[in-house]
C-alpha cells in the first residue's frame, strides 16, 4: 500500500499537508482545508483509510492538526469520521486524535460536533507552543 505524502504549497495555503503512512498506520492532516475542490482532494484520502482497514490489521490512528477548514472539508472530514466509526464496530482498532489550539475554542465546539455526529470518541489534544 502506498503512502499519501501531500507537502506545504506556499502559494496555495488553503490545502493541508497530508502524511498518510502505511507502514506506521499513522495518518495526519494539517494547517488549513478551503480549497474549492474539496472532494476532489479529500476522495483519494478517504480511499486510502477504506483500504488500510480492509487490508491491514494493524491499529490505525489519524491525527488532525487543522487550524481552519470550512463546510465542505467539514463534510468530508465527517465521512472519514463515519468510515472509522463502521470500522470500529466491526472491530478495527482505530485512535482518533485532534489536535487544538486552546485560545480557539471554536474548534473544540467543532470537534464535540463530530462526536455528536458520530458517537465516536475523539481525543483532544492541547498542542504546545513552540
């Protein structure tokens, strides 16, 4: 299985760094998700979670680091949300992680929706400063 690796573009800071490893079931999105093309650029990842969990038995943990996204990587981060959770109740093991800035509490109102949404359990995690 191949590896998702989608770097920082300093011309186009609406699409997030993606690192989807394969090896390690360890997946991060991060920085900010508004591009107009939001399916088009969220279909290949969530593809991607679809077949790890069919194909591996390994544990998988996706850590969302996003500082802003707008409604339509919402719904799109949601259907990843819904993928896991399937996989869930048949057993996979799956961690979820979200990272957070705690001086925006907008974005632990947003993660508390996913879990709503859901019935998942997401784990907030304070970043540090550097």
């Amino acid at each position: 299985m191949e590896n998702i690796i989608i770097k920082e573009v300093q011309d186009a800071p609406y699409y997030p760094v993606v690192n989807f490893n394969a090896e390690k079931g360890v997946c991060e999105i991060s920085g900010e998700s508004y591009m107009e093309e939001t399916f088009k650029f969220y279909s290949p990842l969530l593809e991607w979670v679809k077949k790890f969990l069919k194909e591996k038995d390994s544990p998988l943990t996706l850590n969302f680091k996003l500082t802003y996204f707008n409604t339509n990587s919402s719904r799109l981060i949601l259907d990843m949300l819904d993928i896991v959770k399937k996989n869930i109740e048949e057993g996979k093991k799956v961690v979820v992680n979200w990272f957070y800035d705690p001086a925006d509490p907008d974005m632990i109102d947003e993660v508390e929706d996913f879990e709503m949404e859901t019935g998942l359990d997401i784990n907030l995690v304070e970043m540090q400063k550097n």
